[in-house]
C-alpha cells in the first residue's frame, strides 16, 4: 500500500468513530428528553397543532360559498380550539379529530347552510356539557 492510501484510510477511521460517538451522544439526549420532559412536548406540539388545524380549517372554508352561516361556522370553530387548547393533550388532539372530521362533511358540498351549522353547534355544545359534569 501507498503511503497515500494509509493516511486516507487513518483519516476515515477517525471520522467514522467521531461520527459513532456523536450519533451516540444525540440518540442518548433524545431519549433523555423525551423521557423526562414528555409533558413539554405534547404541550408544545398541541399549540402547533391547533394553530396549524385553524389555519387549514381557515383556507377550506375560504372556498366555501359565502353565506352568513360559513361566518359563524368559522367563528365557533376559532371558540373551539381556544377552549380545546386548555384540554389534556390526548382530550384536545381526540376532539379535534372529530370536529374536523365532521367540518370536512359539512363543507364537502361548498356550502353551509342553516341545517348543517345548528347540527354543527349542537355537536361543539355537546363538548361543553361533557366539561361541566
């Protein structure tokens, strides 16, 4: 072997067992961090999560037919996630689910009409009962 060769392959050695060490040391704090400071980042990710269903429920409804309903649609769906953002983590996201689910239906026909927003506050009221008792 060339005495090129040598050097090249002692540099390679040693990236790669830098390169072991370090993926070792970011694993390990990964784990860490999530193992402990779980509670931080559901709490964390829920505000970035609610944030980002407004902004997606916003631009949906932004293509549905205007009517007086589509307003006070997006109005009570903004009450929502304020309300829901003070819920558990796992409460919040399994509420949330539903209520897009069900938006989604609603808006499917690019129309909300007066039948489809009572049913719709009727659904988000019952959210409110369960809270109370």
């Amino acid at each position: 072997m060339s005495k090129i060769f040598q050097n090249d392959f002692r540099m390679k050695k040693g990236c790669f067992f830098t390169s072991v060490v370090l993926f070792t040391l970011v694993v390990g704090v990964v784990v860490y961090f999530v193992k402990y400071n779980k509670d931080y980042l559901k709490e964390f990710s829920k505000t970035r999560v609610l944030e980002m269903a407004n902004d997606e429920l916003d631009k949906k409804l932004s293509e549905v037919k205007f009517t007086v309903y589509r307003d006070s649609l997006k109005n009570q769906l903004k009450k929502f996630i304020i309300i829901n953002g003070k819920e558990q983590f796992d409460t919040a996201m399994a509420r949330m689910q539903v209520v897009i689910a069900e938006t989604q239906y609603l808006i499917k026909d690019k129309i909300v009409d007066s039948v489809d927003y009572n049913n719709f506050k009727k659904q988000l009221a019952g959210y409110e009962r369960s809270k109370k008792n």
